[in-house]
C-alpha cells in the first residue's frame, strides 16, 4: 500500500462506499444514490443486531432495487449513512457501527473480504495524491467519484504539468488555498460536467459488456473527424460520449479551462 491512510474512511468529511457498488446504476447522480442511501439506513439500522434480521433486510432491499448498470459487480444493500447528519457513507454491518457484533456476511460480501479487500488506488496513487484527492473532495459523493478514477486523477495532473511545462507536486496545491480550490472544481467535473445525461450505459470511460463486465472505451477519431488530444483521457473519464467533432470539441475546451484556472492559481 502506497498510501499512509486508510482511503475509505479517511475523516475531514471523506468516506467511500464504492467498492460496495454505490456508483453502479444507470442514474448514479447525487440525488439519486442519496434518496436509496437513505432508504438503506432508515431500513437497517434501527434493526436489533441479529443476522436473522439484517439478512431479512438485505434480501427485501436487493429485491427492490433498480438493475445494477455492471451486473458482474455487487452492490451491498448494507452500506448506508452513517452519521446523524448524512455525510459519512460507510458499512451498517461493521462491528464499528453495530456496536460490537459483526454483520458483514449479512450483505453481498463475506466480512473476511470487506476487511481484506483493498481498491486498486491504495497502491496506484501516491500517498501526496492521495491526500490531494482528500482535501479537494471533502464529501462521500465526490470523493468517492474521484478517488477510484485513477485515469482521472493522473490525466488532470499530467494536463497540468502540460501546461506548466513542468512537474506538479501535489503538495504545492494542497498549500495554496486558491489552487486547492480550482483543483476542487476541476475534480467536481465528475459530477458537475455538463451534456452527459444521467441515465447514460457508462460510467467514466467504462460500459457494460455482453456479460456485464466493465469494458474500457475509446474514441473512434475517424468518425469523429477528430485527431487524438491530450485531453481526451479526462474526456472519456468524465462520462462523455461525443456523437461529432463540436461535441468533442466543447468537451475538451471545459477541461482545458479548469486545468488552466489551477495553473493560474498555482502560479499566483
């Protein structure tokens, strides 16, 4: 592990539930994921600590829920609030929230799993990027977004040093309020880019295959009358799905943009 904190449960008003399959719906929006989180923690935690009721409740929950957008990936119908103001997502079954017993095999995932298992950006991001991505996403929705999307992270970065002609310590923008703020902005495209759609069969640069499988996309420039740009990367992270050359265009531009606003920031 690349990084000195644990990722999930990081504090300063980060937490994660995406290896519980909270982004993997069709409509993965804020509101959305917000309204069944919710759902999730009304239903679960007032439940006496007993297996017996919490597989009751898994069950009941799975078979309400809208079909998963990557059928291959569980989505645990434990993870919920959980903080009296609902802004800490994380494990209703954990021994930390139930008070002492453990609840985990109640879910999706066998508890040896949930207290094993460790996402891909514990040992792709450096622990600088980390922090980077910590301070600027300071909620369970964008954080979670942000910190799984590597691609994302290290594509934003590299634009960066492109445009600054140099290499960018993560340090620096964590020093300067004013570049910390533009790299929140720019991260925040996760959520706040515009012309995407909010039902759309991807999420970032990734769609279903015929077996339900995560399967990378790509740009087909030759259709798109369009020469590959270092943008392109964070293009497709970002969800979009460009049908012409304007469209890509219009894409690239907002990135451009928010790139530029951190390195004028950093240099400022």
């Amino acid at each position: 592990m690349s990084v000195s904190f644990h990722l999930c449960q990081p504090g300063r008003g980060a937490s994660c539930g995406a290896c519980c399959g909270l982004y993997n719906f069709r409509d993965h929006s804020r509101a959305t994921l917000t309204e069944r989180l919710a759902a999730q923690t009304d239903t679960v935690r007032p439940l006496p600590k007993e297996p017996e009721a919490y597989q009751a409740a898994a069950r009941a929950l799975l078979e309400a829920r809208t079909p998963p957008l990557f059928p291959a990936v569980r989505v645990c119908p434990l993870l919920g609030f959980l903080d009296e103001e609902r802004t800490q997502v994380g494990c209703l079954g954990h021994p930390k929230v139930t008070g002492g017993v453990d609840l985990r095999d109640c879910g999706v995932y066998r508890a040896d799993i949930c207290e094993t298992f460790t996402w891909p950006s514990f040992t792709w991001l450096t622990d600088a990027q980390a922090r980077l991505i910590q301070a600027a996403c300071a909620d369970w929705y964008l954080y979670g977004l942000v910190l799984t999307d590597v691609e994302f992270v290290r594509g934003c970065l590299r634009l960066l040093e492109w445009d600054l002609a140099g290499p960018v310590d993560p340090e620096a923008l964590l020093a300067r309020p004013e570049a910390l703020e533009a790299v929140r902005q720019l991260f925040a495209l996760k959520e706040t880019a515009p012309d995407r759609g909010t039902h759309a069969a991807v999420f970032g640069r990734f769609t279903p295959d015929t077996e339900g499988e995560p399967v990378s996309r790509t740009l087909d420039y030759a259709a798109l009358g369009a020469r590959a740009a270092p943008e392109d990367e964070v293009v497709l992270c970002l969800g979009y799905v460009p049908t012409g050359l304007e469209a890509l265009t219009r894409a690239r531009a907002l990135v451009r943009a928010h790139v530029r606003a951190v390195a004028l920031a950093l240099g400022a």
